[in-house]
C-alpha cells in the first residue's frame, strides 16, 4: 500500500475541493508513491507526534491540523513547524492534513460532535455554497440511455436523497464539419441534422474531472457539444456546523454539565443564562465566533463552540446561549472518528491512534 491509496480513502470522506480558500491540505510533506509502514493519526503533527510515530514504525501521519499553513520561507529549525518539516523529512514520514475539508464533511468534525452530544435530526448548520454543476449535453437520440447511466455511475445526478436525476429533451441538432473533421454521423462539408436528446445532469463539484472524462468517453461524437454552470442550490451535505435536538428538553446549568460530561471537558465558558430549557443545539467544532448569527437564525436554543472572544458574548443578545468548550476539546474526537474510518476502509493494515495530547493550552 502506497500513500495514494490512504489519501484516496481520505477524500472519499472528506474531499479537498471543500475545503475552505484559506487552508492548506492534502499531502503535506512526503512522496505520494511511498510504500506505507504504518499510519498513525493524530490531531496536530508536534515532534512529539513526529517521535511517536518512528516508534510505532509509521511513516504515515494523518493529522486534522495543517502543520505548514502560511509559506515556509526557511528550514532552519529556529520554529516548531521547521523542526517537525526537518524531523519528518529525515526520517521520510509523511503528512496528510484534512482540517476545513473534514469541518465541511456530512460524516466530519461536527458530525462528531453531534454523536458525542446525542442530538436528534442532525442538519448542516451553514451550507457551503456552489458545490452542485449542472451539465448539458446534447447527444443522438439512441445513444442517450447509454450515456445518462454512464454518468449516474459516475456520480452525477445525486440531489439531496435522491439519485438517478436527469432532465431530458429531444429535439434537432446540427453540425456541418470542415475538411479537417472527421464526423462519426454525417459527412464532412455537408450540413448533417441529427435527433439529439438534451441531457441535464447536476454533480457535486469535486466530481468534475470524472464526470468529465466519462461524457468524452462514451460520447460517439469527435466534439462533444457541453455545458457547466455552477448552480446557488443549497447543499444538505456539505457545509460547515450542524444543528439537532436533544432527546428532552433541559435547564441550563443541566445542559452544560451535560455538555462537560459528553465533551470531556473541565471548563465552560459561556454567556448569561435565559432562564430557558435548551432543546435545539447548535455546533462548530474550532473556531466558530463567525457562525453566532447563522446559529441564532435557526432558532437554536444553544450554540457550541470555540474561541470566542470578549465581544462575541455579546452577540447572544439575550436569544442564544452561547458555550465554548475549548478549541482542542471541540476537536479532541476527530481522531476517533479517523481511526474508526480507516480501520474500516483498510482491515489489513495498523492504524495506530496517537497517544500525545497535543493540547497547548492548560487550566490551572
């Protein structure tokens, strides 16, 4: 087993065409080709991360945080990311990070932590947008059926629980090719007018390249006549947050003792209680001050997150209660959930869950 053959169970999770404009993911440090030992999985990539996994005899480290996120101008080893980029490279370790890819996955971080939570009627709390294409494709009539299975089989036509979709429409097509053509209906030079089918097809964006390849495929034209347009439907699958229900509704102080429990987490903080049950919850593992508005507008009883600053309690505005966990201990699962993952896509192979608590930040 090579490192592609992990990276492509990983995006088959998590794509990275979802991944957020600012981040940095995917192969990180090391040679895609590279026969695999081991895989070790670990939240952030530290030098204690680095040390673990030469024990453990893996030389593949799947970690949730990029280690390399702005440009490294220098290898000195005067920072901590130098130091691990050198350490991974004299030992040929490689890195894989998912990050934002796995925030905005339907079976991700947030999807996690409406497990650890059991809440009910999980939804994506902050759809991301244009993810869905639309291609149309004009092909001969008796040709169609064959090309529209051809392109479910690869992918396109999934809206929301549904599969198979299409729209079609017969019509007259025309084509008159030059004296450098070689038209597989018809004659060059000649006007030729052919009973077309008009197939519209819609496909998530990450898809293209496949999709793609199958339309010129299986095609019989020598110019295969296509459109793309990327659609603003919403995607029910892909985004970033969640929201669902607890099974009974609970009192405030219930609820974060509740939240300690499940989360794993000693301290709370959190804005002025409302003197109300929570019932519909509201999450974002990480960073997540950006999503106060988009949790409020769903009616949320509670939004749980991380880093919130001073001014961002303020935002609860007496509508929401605001709680953050802890920006590690929002994420703390995600390794769970890896391991879990690939245990299952790879039953012949170590996935070693990491044992370094990389935490940086302590409670006294």
């Amino acid at each position: 087993m090579i490192v592609q053959d992990v990276m492509n169970h990983l995006e088959a999770l998590s794509p990275l065409a979802y991944a957020e404009d600012f981040d940095n993911v995917g192969l990180l440090v090391g040679n895609k080709n590279m026969p695999i030992t081991g895989i070790l999985v670990t939240l952030d990539t530290l030098e204690a991360v680095i040390d673990e996994a030469i024990e453990s005899k893996c030389n593949l480290i799947v970690s949730f945080h990029p280690i390399i996120f702005k440009g490294l101008k220098k290898l000195t080893g005067k920072t901590y990311v130098e130091r691990v980029v050198m350490k991974a490279i004299k030992h040929d370790i490689a890195i894989y990070s998912m990050h934002t890819a796995l925030d905005n996955a339907l079976k991700g971080v947030n999807d996690m932590i409406v497990n650890q939570l059991e809440l009910l009627n999980k939804q994506i709390l902050i759809p991301q947008a244009q993810t869905i294409k639309k291609l149309t494709t004009f092909v001969p009539i008796n040709e169609a059926e064959k090309l529209r299975q051809s392109l479910f089989n690869a992918g396109a036509g999934s809206i929301g629980n549904y599969n198979d979709c299409s729209f079609n429409v017969d019509g007259i097509g025309t084509f008159n090719g030059n004296e450098h053509s070689n038209p597989t209906i018809g004659e060059k030079g000649r006007t030729h007018l052919e009973k077309e089918t008009q197939i519209n097809i819609t496909y998530a964006k990450h898809l293209e390249s496949q999709i793609l390849q199958t339309l010129f495929k299986t095609h019989s034209y020598e110019e295969v006549a296509y459109e793309i347009t990327t659609l603003e439907n919403k995607n029910q699958h892909i985004g970033i947050g969640m929201i669902g229900n607890l099974k009974a509704p609970m009192t405030e102080k219930d609820f974060l003792s509740y939240v300690k429990n499940k989360m794993n987490t000693k301290h709370i903080r959190h804005s002025s209680f409302l003197n109300k049950n929570i019932h519909k919850v509201a999450v974002l593992g990480g960073s997540g001050s950006f999503a106060i508005e988009a949790a409020k507008n769903t009616g949320a009883d509670a939004f749980i997150t991380a880093d919130l600053k001073y001014h961002d309690f303020f935002m609860a505005e007496n509508s929401i209660l605001l709680v953050d966990i802890g920006h590690y201990e929002s994420e703390q699962h995600t390794k769970n959930l890896l391991v879990a993952y690939l245990t299952k896509k790879i039953t012949n192979f170590a996935v070693v869950l990491s044992k370094t608590i990389t935490n940086p930040v302590k409670y006294f």
